[in-house]
C-alpha cells in the first residue's frame, strides 16, 4: 500500500517534470526573440500558455485523485497537496515567459530591448533557464539538494536585476522613456520568474521530503 | 459528521476572512503612503509581511489537520485544498502591498509617484481596495456571487493601467525616466494585486461550490 501511494505520487510528479520542462522551454524561446526579436517565435511562446494550462489541471487532476482514493495523511498527505502547489508555481512561471513573448509582439518589429540591455536581458535568460533546468533534474531525481540550491542560484537574477536599474537610472541613459519602462518590467518578468523557481525548490524539498521549511 | 467537516471548514475560513483583511488593511496603508509619501505609515505596512506569513502558515496547518482528520473524498476534499489555494494568493496580495510600501521607503523623502500620476494611483488603490473588500465579504458571507464578480471588477484595474501607461509613453511626459519607471513598478504591484484577487475569486466559488471552473 506505502509503495503504491509513492508510486502514484511519481506519477504526478512525472506531470510535474513534463510542466517544468514546458516552462523552461517557453522562457528559453521567449529569451530568444526577445533578443532577436523573432515575431514567429514569440507567438509559439504565445500559444504554449493554453499547453501548460492543460498540464496544470492534470497534475491538479492526478493529485486530488490521489488523495481521495489512497487517504494519506501526515508526510504523504502534505506531499500530494504539494505538488499542486509545485504546479501552481511551474504555470506562473510559464505565464511570465508569455509576458515576455508579448513585450516582443508589442513592438514588432522594433525590438523590444534596445541594444544597450542586450547583453544583460541574454544574461537574464541564461540565469532563467539554469534555475529551471535545476527544477527539471530536482523533479526527475527527487533531488532536494538541488532543489535547495536554487535559493542561491537566485542571487544571480537579483544581482542582474540591480545591474539593470543601475543602467536604466544613469544620468547618461540615452534611449528615454520607452525604452526604459520596457526594460524595467521585462526585468520584473524575469525576476520574478527565478522568484517562482524559488518556490518551486521549497516545495519540491517538501515534495521530497514531506516537510515544509 | 458531515456537519462536522463543514464547521471545521468554517474554522479555516474564518483565517481567510482574517488573512483577507489584513491584505486589505495593507494595501489601503500601503496606498496611503504612497500618496502622501508618508514613511511610518509605509514601515507599517513592510512590518505587517511577517503577520501575514503566519497567518497563511496557520490557514494551511488547520487545512491539512482538517483534511488528515476528516479524510473528506470529491467536492469536501477540494474545498479543503482550495482553502490553501486562497491563503497563498492573500498572501501574494499582502506581498505586493509590500512592494508598493518598499518603493515608498527608496524615494523617501520625495515622493514615490509624481503628482502627474496621484490622482491615477488614488484610483488603482480604491479599486483594489473595493476588491480587497468584495473578497473579505465573499468569504465571511460564503457568497459566491460576490466572488465571482471580482473577474468583472478587475476590469477597472485593467483600464487604469492602460491609461497610466498611455498617460507615461505621451510624447510631452514631463518627469524624465526615473519618475515613469517607478510609475511603471507601482503600476504593475497594482494590476498584479488585482489579478490576484481575480484568482481568489475563482477559488473562494470553488470553495464555496466545491467544483473549480
């Protein structure tokens, strides 16, 4: 019966991991037109949203049916609510790279960063997609050490997104308002994005290990 | 017994309606420092986080005692779940009246909004207070109509976000980078409170009615 209950629980997660694999690929696609400013790519973004919703509501779907056939409590119980949260969590973060996506759609074909943030918005994205490709192992091999990592690995967004401001508020920023709250809230997406794989490394610990930090 | 596992629900819900005050209360202060630039006030609203975390923490334990005790199957088990569901978005909520309190406190003493943008960030925070309030009542009166009208509500959100978009892009904006930045950020804690309180809405009927949308 123990057995069952985790194998069951594998099955979700492996819902969890397809999620987080999707939410990677989303904000890797949107990081690439954004600095190429690539209309076909960022509409695919687009159109992976309804993807992820649908994988949200089997991995919701998966759990709720867990919990209501094999009656966990304790440990078990807080891991099967969990991974709901985990999902909850993996669907923001696709949301975010739509955002992206759409910053690109919106000033088409213009780019949406200017090539003074070029550089930092590849860092950004480079950043983004360790921190999510750390969820897909974490998930895959029920790793909490490295779920517990990517409280640190986030220290590298925070810093960028710093950088940023710093560049964006210098008396001698040359490309005005526009530009400058593009910038600014397309920074926000991203920090908040490894904010998200933030949260999705607490609870991926306390989907590991059935306690919550 | 099953009217056991209602009352116990209730109990749950009565942290909610606590929790959905306090993110009211917050993001009235935090909208009240905003606009009168007042630093107390929005050191109040930063000392308030930590309220809210607790009371999210006790919500979530009463939900998992609830569910480990009563072992509820289909719509009871949801409503249990879901009950989770609405104390991590009030506390999302709570998270953004933070963020606005925080840009109050980086400009202080000059004003975080320029009095170009008052009168629209009045009207952002008297609609995410009349939401706030919608979700306090929706909860306490275990109104599902009420929460299901927050969708509609947001609407008034969405408009003056455009217009403080449309009002920072005008060709004869006055207040340089900085100043339409900040405008942007505050903008978005808004638009965000607002979308949260939408999700809110959606679970508070699913908590109500026991089926999600």
């Amino acid at each position: 019966m123990r057995e069952d209950f985790q194998a069951e629980l594998d099955r979700v997660s492996s819902t969890l991991v397809t999620m987080a694999m999707a939410a990677r690929e989303t904000m890797r696609q949107a990081s690439t037109a954004l600095i190429t400013a690539d209309h076909t790519v960022a509409l695919q973004v687009t159109a992976r949203d309804a993807e992820i919703d649908v994988l949200y509501r089997v991995a919701e779907d998966r759990a709720y049916d867990l919990v209501a056939r094999r009656q966990p409590v304790a440990d078990d119980l807080r891991k099967a609510v969990t991974s709901i949260q985990v999902a909850a969590d993996l669907r923001r973060m696709g949301g975010l790279a739509v955002h992206v996506a759409r910053s690109v759609l919106r000033r088409h074909p213009a780019p949406a960063v200017v090539p003074e943030l070029a550089e930092l918005f590849q860092a950004m994205g480079t950043v983004a997609d360790g921190l999510a490709g750390k969820i897909v192992s974490a998930l895959s091999d029920h790793d909490a050490v490295l779920a517990a990592q990517l409280d640190r690995d986030d220290d590298a967004m925070d810093h960028l997104y710093q950088r940023l401001f710093a560049v964006l508020l210098s008396p001698d920023w040359p490309m005005g308002v526009e530009a400058a709250i593009d910038g600014a809230l397309l920074g926000r997406y991203y920090e908040r994005y490894a904010d998200n794989a933030v949260n999705v490394g607490h609870h991926v610990v306390a989907l590991i290990t059935g306690k919550t930090d």
